[in-house]
C-alpha cells in the first residue's frame, strides 16, 4: 500500500492485515465494524486501481455478513454500492469480476435487500449480473460452477415469488449443469450439490432431492467441513419429512443438532429447532413442538434480535402453535408483535406483511366464534 501517502502507516497496516488475511476480521461484531472503519478510510484516499478493486470487494462482502446479523438495509445498500464499484473498477482494469467473488457478493447482497423490500428489481439484477458471468466464463473452471449455482438460487427465489415455471425449470437445469462442471472431489461440491437440492425440492422432484442431499452430505464429510455436514443433514432431514419419513427426518434432524452445538452454531441450532418443531407439529405432537418452538424464539431474540426476519417468522410459528392448540390468549399478542414489526420492518404492503396480517385477522376471528359459540 505505498500508494497511500495521505494515510498514517499505523492505518495503512492494518488495513494490509485485514485484506491478507484468509479467515476475515468476523471473530466478533467489534472487530468487523472495526475493519469497515479502516477500510472506508483507506478506500477515500485510493485511486482507480486493483488495490482499490480489493478494498471495494472486500468492504462490500464485510457489509453483506454485518447486515445478516443486524438486518440493517442501510449496510446492504452500502455492500451493493460497494461491489457494483468493484465489478465496474475490475472491467476498466482489464479483468472480469466473475474470475473473483465479486459478482457472486453482489448477488447475495441483492437477493438479501429483496427480502427485506420486496422488490423483484433487485432479483432481476441479480439474474442479469449471473447472466454476463457465465457467459463470460469457460465451462470446466470452479468459477463457472458457483456463478451458474449462484444464478439458479436467485431464479428459485424469483419463481416463489412470481410464479414463473421457466424460472424454476432453468433453476434445476443451471444446478445440473453446475454439478457437472465441478471434479467430484472438489471441496466446493457440497454447496453446490445442496443448491441443487433445494431447487429440485422447489419443483417436487423430491426422490432426486434426497439423493442429491446425500451426495452433498458425502462431500461435506469427506472435506471436513462439519457446518457443511450439519446444513446438508437438516436440508435432508426436510425432504424425508415431506415424503412422510417424520421418524428419519428426526432422527436426521437431531443428527444435525448435534454437530450445530459441537461447533457452537448457535444459528444453526435454532434453524433445526424450528424445524424440527414443524415435524412434530405436522403430526399433532404440540407437547413436543410447542416447547421447541418457545426455545427457538427466546434463543433467536438473543442471537438476532427481536425485529430479525427470521425471529419475526419464528414468533408467528410460535403463534400458529398456540393457535392450534386453541390457546388464543397467548397466539394473539404474538401475532400482533409479529405483524408490528413486520411493518416497521418490510412496510404495510410486503406480502410477508400482508400474510402476518391475514394471520391476526383469522385468529382473532376464530377467538370470537368460539366465544360465541361458548356463550
């Protein structure tokens, strides 16, 4: 970083130490604001060049982690922001920022602010970026593999929303040809093998998925990557209870809790109490579900805070439980704390806000005709 003379050495150093470093400053939230601060102070004083490319690339990925554990759409816009100016700095350069992780960021980042705002336009731009990279990237290289990965869960996503059967059916085909792209060996095999999965589950081809889980969980085992392991056994535990195999899916389920709390996932765990909270609930069992299901909400409060999506989602389960068993009294507020924040969150007209609204207005409704039926 000899180029930055308008910076002190002490904080051109450091910022050397955060970009060379292979495991990323996130052993803790302080130390990721940390190095954003450095890194936005050293990019102000960095002209046009590749140091400038790694800066942008690597402020815009440390942005996209932070908004995932504070759902902040400020730090997403500013992680777009970010790496739409690195793929721009890359091109003028004379490199391609699919030969990175530029372009695959930046599609994460879009499809995370879609899930906050609802808006396909970022889905759509997310679907055009995957689509320049694999036009630009020749088959049998690793890159291609994740861009064409990259670009099929976006389509996936896109066809939950829209409905769009081409969607989904391109989804499946990019996977495929994801999966052929990749040596069986190679250690990224697993995550696009559970990509895969996902989409064949999306189109009801469930035997296939399960196989395909298999294979993932095989990869996943034989590179030692126990998180890789723990996902594949819960997106497997999903596809055996939608075929009705709830005895397999629990016993995979808790497979999966197990290697969750052995590493000391504690997001991971929580996604495999909820699921496994959904088994039981499938099969009448709320004695089982509903205590997974409370758990599930106080540990995703701690760990993501109250007005996280996904504890939003976890609240309305909670309630959905509690509905079932007839409790109204204590499905109501919960359903409107979840429908609270699913408008300060995503706004009065999100469908996810809608379907929270829907859910308050059935319950309440259900309340007063067995009250007067009672009456």
């Amino acid at each position: 970083m000899d180029e930055l003379t308008d910076i002190d050495p002490a904080t051109a150093e450091r910022a050397r130490e955060i970009l060379e470093s292979a495991e990323g400053p996130f052993s803790s939230s302080e130390d990721t604001d940390k190095a954003i601060e450095i890194l936005t102070k050293v990019l102000s004083a960095t002209p046009s060049s590749t140091l400038r490319s790694t800066i942008l690339s690597n402020l815009g990925m440390m942005l996209l982690v932070r908004s995932q554990h504070t759902s902040s759409v400020a730090d997403l816009d500013a992680s777009i922001a970010y790496l739409r100016e690195a793929q721009q700095t890359q091109k003028t350069l004379g490199g391609h920022p699919a030969l990175s992780a530029t372009i695959p960021n930046l599609m994460s980042a879009l499809r995370a602010r879609y899930e906050h705002s609802g808006d396909l336009e970022d889905l759509d731009e997310a679907v055009r970026w995957g689509r320049d990279a694999i036009l630009w990237l020749p088959a049998g290289i690793p890159q291609r593999a994740m861009a064409l990965t990259s670009l099929s869960s976006t389509l996936k996503i896109r066809f939950e929303r829209s409905g769009n059967a081409g969607d989904l059916s391109e989804a499946v085909e990019l996977g495929r040809q994801a999966a052929v792209d990749l040596p069986v060996s190679h250690p990224r095999m697993g995550p696009v093998l559970s990509n895969l999965g996902s989409a064949l589950m999306a189109a009801e081809k469930t035997d296939e998925a399960i196989f395909t889980y298999r294979r993932a969980l095989e990869n996943f085992h034989a590179t030692g990557d126990r998180h890789g392991e723990a996902r594949a056994l819960t997106n497997l535990a999903g596809a055996l209870s939608r075929t009705g195999r709830s005895d397999e899916a629990i016993t995979t389920y808790r497979s999966a809790l197990g290697i969750f709390r052995a590493v000391g996932d504690g997001y991971g765990e929580t996604r495999v109490k909820n699921n496994l909270a959904g088994v039981y609930r499938a099969a009448g069992d709320l004695e089982r579900a509903i205590p997974l299901y409370e758990t599930t909400l106080t540990d995703r409060e701690a760990l993501l805070g109250p007005d996280h999506p996904i504890t939003l989602a976890s609240r309305t389960n909670l309630a959905q439980a509690y509905e079932v068993a007839g409790d109204y009294g204590r499905a109501i507020p919960l359903y409107e704390a979840a429908l609270t924040g699913h408008e300060r969150i995503l706004g009065p007209d999100h469908p996810t806000t809608r379907a929270s609204r829907a859910n308050l207005t059935r319950a309440l409704r259900r309340w007063s005709e067995e009250a007067d039926a009672e009456g």
